[in-house]
C-alpha cells in the first residue's frame, strides 16, 4: 500500500515537471502601433500679387480674345477720346486683326481717360499732323501682353509700337509696391487699374496722355567751325585797327589843315599893321 502511493506519487510529479517544462512562457504584451504623423498636404505657392487692381467698372474677361476694342472701351464710358483716335488713324483695325490672328505675344495698351486728354494744352490734338498723331496712339501700345502682375518684370525703356528709341521714344515702366508708374521725359503717369484683362489683350487705365519726347526736341543751330571762331575775332581786329588808322589820318589832315589857314591868317594880319603904318608916316 504505502508502495503504490509512492509510485502514484512519483508518476504526478513527473507529470506535473513535464507539464511544466513543455507549457510555452506566456506571450508578451502586444506593442502599441506607433503614432503616425499625420498627413500635411504642401501648401500652393502663392500666385503673384496683381500690381494694378481691377477697375470696379472693368468688362467681365471673355474666355476667348475679343474681336474689337473699341467695344471694351466703351463699355468702360471714359474713353471716348481714345477710341476716335484709334479710329481716325485706322490704328485700331490692325490691332483687332493682329488679336484674332496671333497665337502668342499679344498686345498691351496703356489707356488715357478722356479726363486726361481734356488737361492737354489746348489745340494740342489740333496742331499735330496725320504722323503724329499716329506715332501718339501706337506709343500707347506695347506689341506684348503684360499682366497686371508682371510689370515689374519689364526691360527699360519699354518697347512700344511706335518704336524703342531711348533719345526720342523713352518709355520707363517702375513698379514700386502697388504703385505703377510710368516716364516718357515729357510726363510721369500712373497706372490706375485694369480696365480688361485676359491672355492676349491688356487694357490698362492712364491717369495722364503718354508724350512722345520727340514731340517737343527742338532743333539747335549747327555750331561754326573752331577755325571760323578764331579768325572772327582777329578780322575784327583788323578792322578795327584800320578804322583807328583812318580817323587818326583824317585827324592829322584837320589838324594841318587847321594850321595852315591859322598861319596865313597870322600873316596876312601882321602884312596888313605894317601897311598901315607905313600909309600912316608918308601921310
């Protein structure tokens, strides 16, 4: 008896060591996902900040480029001087054609008020001919598109239809902050706002007409030869010299003359007191 509860004895401890030693270790705690960080999507590069704001009563853009300009200006209602102008020197015609024809460049025009064109002289527009006048409207007009944010990437002076002569066309653009000047050597202009915009066609409001500089060179007589310049005064000389010479000559000629008759006189004078003393002592 005190045999087999040994053996039972012995047959549960070998099975509870085996138990112990094949039961696996328990399983570590599972570790917390890490934080993700999350997503920051890039932000949008800014798009550069207009330089000329838009006029209140600027036309609405059009998806495609207009065919006519005038029809713009009009809506706008100050531009009425402008508009004949582009019209009496045909101008405008080659510039809707070249906005319906161009596939890249386009065209920028810088737009006078009829409030600027009235604080011209008067009979300004009047005293120029049919070339000025010409050469007036096309150096309002540059032959690219300019947004109203890239002035200030412009080269001085600016090209304009008219032409890129920095003695007789100067036209300097200098875009400071929100401010867009303008300089033709005659007049300093600011661009107000934009009157209409799109990626062909610029129109911009002036406050004040864009003079030509040529208009108002004037022409300096040619300058003498340094040698003419240096042989006048000594011709002068010259003649002066002579001058004194014959006045000095008629002088002396008075003088002698003077002293002759003076001479004879004096002796005619003393022959007459002795004649008479002579009469006087045979009396």
């Amino acid at each position: 008896m005190k045999q087999a509860t040994l053996f039972s004895l012995s047959v549960f401890l070998l099975f509870w060591s085996t138990t112990l030693s094949i039961s696996p270790a328990p399983a570590a705690a599972p570790k917390a996902p890490a934080a993700k960080t999350p997503h920051t999507p890039k932000a949008a590069a800014p798009s550069p900040k207009p330089l000329v704001p838009t006029l209140p009563q600027s036309p609405d853009s059009p998806d495609s480029v207009p065919d006519d300009i005038t029809r713009i200006l009009k809506k706008a209602k100050m531009f009425s001087t402008l508009i004949r102008l582009l019209k009496t020197t045909e101008i405008i015609n080659n510039v809707n054609s070249q906005l319906i024809t161009a596939k890249t460049g386009g065209i920028t025009i810088l737009a006078p008020d009829d409030s600027a064109f009235s604080n011209l002289k008067a009979g300004f527009l009047n005293s120029l001919n049919e070339g000025q006048k010409i050469e007036l409207v096309q150096f309002h007009i540059l032959p690219e598109f300019v947004s109203s944010s890239n002035f200030d990437s412009l080269s001085n002076p600016v090209q304009t239809v008219a032409g890129k002569d920095p003695v007789r066309l100067p036209l300097n653009v200098n875009a400071l902050g929100n401010s867009v000047n303008i300089s033709t050597g005659v007049v300093n202009a600011t661009i107000l706002g934009v009157v209409y915009s799109d990626n062909k066609l610029g129109i911009y409001h002036v406050d004040k007409v864009l003079l030509p500089l040529d208009f108002f060179a004037t022409s300096k007589a040619p300058a003498l030869a340094p040698s003419s310049l240096a042989k006048a005064p000594k011709a002068a000389k010259e003649n002066s010299s002579e001058d004194d010479q014959g006045e000095t000559k008629q002088d002396q000629n008075k003088s002698g003359a003077v002293s002759l008759v003076g001479f004879v006189g004096t002796t005619l004078m003393s022959l007459g007191i002795v004649l008479v003393t002579v009469a006087t002592t045979w009396s």
